[in-house]
C-alpha cells in the first residue's frame, strides 16, 4: 500500500512539473537585458563601481602597553586608524599570558578594541591591544 501511495506522487509530481513547464513557454524566451523590440544588442553599463574593494581598506591598528609590576589592573585601547568613521571588525589582546598575568576584559568599542590586564608578578610585561577595522572609501 505504501509503495503504491509513493508511486502515485511520484506519478503526479512529474506530470505537473511537465505541465507547468510547458505552460511557462510561449513566445520563446526573453533575456533580462534584451531590448524591448526583443533584440539581444543591449549596450554595455560603462558606469562608475558603486564602491572601492574592500581588501585594501580592511587595517590592522596595534597599541603596546607595558603594565609595571604587582599591577591589580590596567587597561589599553587602541582605536580604528585613519578617518574617523572605521567600522570595528574584530579585535583582540595579546602578550606573554601566564599565570602571574591575566587577561581580564577584552571587548570592542564604538571605534577600537579595549583590554584590561592584571600583572601578579615581580615584573614588568608588555601587552598589546589589537583592532581590525574597515575604514571607509575616500
């Protein structure tokens, strides 16, 4: 019985699939940019490009901060370079993480990246804050 169910939409799935593609038919068909006597010659668009490529405006900005030590907190941002009007990526924190100094924030702002870090140590350390931005077209 099931077999017989399965057959039966097979059957009528093919044959209304046929019947809307002959229906769509008529007139032959018909390019998106022909012209409207139906001849495909439509010139070519010498129009300006509506942006410049991206990959080149993609910009790294890093600011080095060095925390002194036995140092509870401390914090470094660092803001999209150039013009104003960066669009925020992504962004980080590094520096020589270990268990005497820890990576307590990390977290993006309205144009930059901020870190905050504390240094349990006996030693200075050198931290870096780290943005990716999209700066925009000139």
């Amino acid at each position: 019985m099931r077999t017989v169910h399965f057959a039966a939409g097979l059957i009528a799935g093919t044959l209304g699939t046929i019947a809307f593609m002959l229906s769509c038919g008529g007139g032959g068909t018909k390019l998106a940019d022909a012209n409207n006597d139906g001849s495909n010659d439509a010139t070519m668009c010498d129009c300006a490009v509506a942006e410049p490529p991206i990959a080149p405006r993609v910009m790294e900005a890093k600011k080095d901060l060095v925390i002194p030590a036995n140092t509870p907190s401390a914090g470094q941002s660092v803001v999209c370079p150039g013009v104003s009007g960066g669009i925020v990526l992504s962004g980080g924190c590094s520096g020589n993480i270990n268990d005497d100094i820890t990576l307590r924030e990390s977290f993006p702002g309205p144009s930059g990246w901020g870190c905050t870090w504390s240094n349990n140590s006996n030693h200075e350390v050198t931290v870096t804050a780290i943005v990716n931005c999209l700066v925009p077209a000139k």
